[in-house]
C-alpha cells in the first residue's frame, strides 16, 4: 500500500562530531554494522512503509552518496515515475553553502510542486531505527496536528548528540531545544518531521521572506504555540550515530542477536547495495566468538566480540578484539587490536599492537599504514 506521502532525506548542515570518518564522505555514508551505511535505514523504513517519492538533499562530499544510491533499484527505487531522486546542492555562489535547508528546499521547489502527494516527511540520515511511517501519518491525522515529531523516550546517557523536548499531557510539544542545550528532558528528538506539503511550502516562503532558512531553529520552533506540533513516540530501537563514542557503542550493541533482529527485521528488512562477494573463509586454527563478519573475509586469527566489514584479513596468530574493522581492512600476523576503529583498507602490520577505550576507541585513518 503506498502512502500519501513524499519523503525528504535532508543532508543540509547534518551536525556531527565523527572527525576523520567524514572527512572524505558525508555522515549518510558512514559505513555501519558490518556492510550498511546511516543512510539505509531512512531509506529502508520509507520503502517499507509505502513512501513512493524520495529525494536526498545532498550537501557536501557527495561522491560516496552517488556510488552507494546509483538509481534506487537495491531499495525498489528504480521507477519510471516517482522513485529516488538525489537533489545536489542548488548554489549561484559559494556563500549559498552557508546557507540553511530551507533555502535548499526552496531552489528545488519543483520536486514538491510537481506532485500530487499530499503529506511530506523529512527525515536525518544519523538515525539508526526502523520506523513505521505508516502508523505515524495515521496518529498524525488522528491528532489533527500540523506537525508530528518522532522522538524516543531517552533517560541513559547518551553519546550521540540529540535535541530534546517537551510534552504536555495531551503529547503536544511545548518546548524544544534550539540545538543541543541542557533542557531537563528524558524525551529527545528523532529529527524526523511529518506535515502537509502545502505548510511545508509555507513555512519555506514565510522564513525566507523575513532572512530566515532553517526548518526547525527558524520555522518550527517560534511557532510552537501556534502551530499543533504533536509528538509520535517510537517504541524500538534507536541509535543516534553522530559522534565517535556514539557510532563505537551503536555497532557493539549489534552484538546482541536481540537489538540486531529488533534494529534490522522489525517492523520491515533493511535493504543496502548489493555487493556479490564470496563468503567468509575460516583458515585452520582461527578462533571466532561473538562476533559479526560480513561475505568476503578471511580470518586466520582470532577475532572476539568485534565487527568486520566486507574483505576484511585476519593473518596467523593475530588477535581482534572489541573492535571495528571497515572493509579490505587487513591485520598482519601476530597484530593484535583492542577497542579499536578501522577505518577502509587499513593495513595494521605484523605484530603491531593498538589499543583504544571503549570510552575512546583508537580510530585509524583510511588507507593508513601502521
């Protein structure tokens, strides 16, 4: 059943603190849990969930989102009508980098106009969770909102960055923070926006004819009274993936058969690009425990509790443990890592020894040497 529903994955200004995993990529296409990246789980739940229509609004450092997307067929995207659209930056000079999403959304104005859809949803791309946004459009009528809000009840601490807020008894937001500040809340944003398209445009001409272009700071948060901004609350899995202690615990906890089945089958599967690489091989003598492999590698040492990406060598006598290794990593003979990252087609020579935190993980630049 398809949705009346258009769906936006909005990459403007994405705010993370990931250091050297985005320097050569955006936050979308960080690689995760093995042979994933951020950006598969939106795309996912919007699949599963009936969206026909999608747009990626692209920022900066795009390249790895245009390879890893190509035409939308791995998420059923591929389609002569609607399907997958990836909208770079629209600029008449650098200083429109600068400038908010709404200002983005305004210069591809044509993708909302030439659609008879009559709901949008806006989305981030560091949100690992598998959502129903069929039960959200449903509550959001049923409310009446002008706006629906998915957030997650939060009260651990926690490591990625996120914006809390407010409900009243009826689940109407009252407050929200204007970014990341110290609201006394145990209710945190999943950043994801539900509302018609014909508000959506509005707010859009509205704040940029007053100078102002961005969607929650500019356009939701001063009419918060106004509007009746409603709050959906999701009752599964969430990781919010945008700093390095947050990305480090979000890919252990996948260790958990419990939080992989609940993250990656429910409510619908999580689709990515489809690689055709031969299964893992495990030489004589390797040793592996707890851990999450993808197709491809081949493992002569030891690995526990740790996650290999695809391609990834494990020679004789070495040893990884707690750790991530992202794809054609390879670990000499008798190296050895603890609470380690990875990051693509690092080389860790023989009997080299790294060792990270699980509070800090020692994280290695791509394509080093070491």
């Amino acid at each position: 059943m398809k949705l009346p529903m258009m769906g936006i994955i909005n990459l403007i200004h994405e705010t993370e603190e990931m250091g050297s995993l985005t320097a050569s990529r955006c936050l979308a296409t960080v690689p995760f849990a093995g042979r994933y990246r951020l950006i598969d789980f939106a795309l996912s739940s919007m699949v599963n969930s009936g969206v026909p229509r999608v747009a990626v609004f692209a920022h900066t450092k795009f390249r790895s989102l245009m390879d890893h997307l190509g035409s939308g067929g791995n998420w059923d995207l591929h389609r002569k009508q609607s399907g997958l659209f990836v909208l770079p930056p629209s600029m008449e000079d650098m200083t429109d980098f600068g400038k908010g999403d709404l200002y983005q959304f305004y210069r591809n104005r044509d993708y909302f106009y030439r659609s008879s859809l009559e709901y949008v949803v806006i989305v981030r791309s560091h949100m690992a969770c598998n959502v129903d946004f069929a039960a959200i459009l449903e509550q959001h009528r049923e409310r009446n909102a002008d706006i629906t809000v998915v957030c997650k009840k939060w009260p651990h601490a926690q490591t990625g960055l996120t914006r809390k807020v407010k409900t009243d008894a009826s689940g109407r937001i009252v407050e929200m923070q204007d970014h990341f500040g110290r609201l006394s809340s145990d209710l945190v944003s999943m950043e994801m926006y539900v509302m018609r398209k014909e508000l959506l445009i509005e707010l859009v001409e509205t704040s940029l004819a007053q100078g102002k272009d961005h969607l929650v700071r500019h356009a939701i948060l001063p009419r918060l009274g106004e509007l009746n901004v409603s709050a959906y609350l999701h009752d599964g899995y969430l990781g919010v993936v945008n700093t390095i202690p947050a990305y480090y615990r979000h890919n252990m906890e996948l260790l958990n058969p419990d939080v992989w089945n609940e993250l990656f089958f429910r409510p619908g599967p999580i689709y990515t690009k489809v690689k055709d690489e031969p299964p893992t091989r495990y030489r004589t003598g390797s040793n592996v425990v707890d851990s999450l492999i993808a197709n491809g590698c081949e493992i002569e040492g030891t690995v526990e509790n740790s996650i290999l990406f695809r391609g990834v060598k494990v020679r004789k006598g070495a040893v990884v443990r707690n750790s991530i290794v992202m794809q054609n990593g390879v670990i000499g003979e008798n190296g050895a890592l603890e609470n380690c990252i990875l990051d693509k087609e690092v080389e860790i020579r023989p009997l080299q020894q790294l060792k990270g935190t699980s509070e800090m993980p020692f994280l290695a630049l791509k394509r080093n040497v070491i």
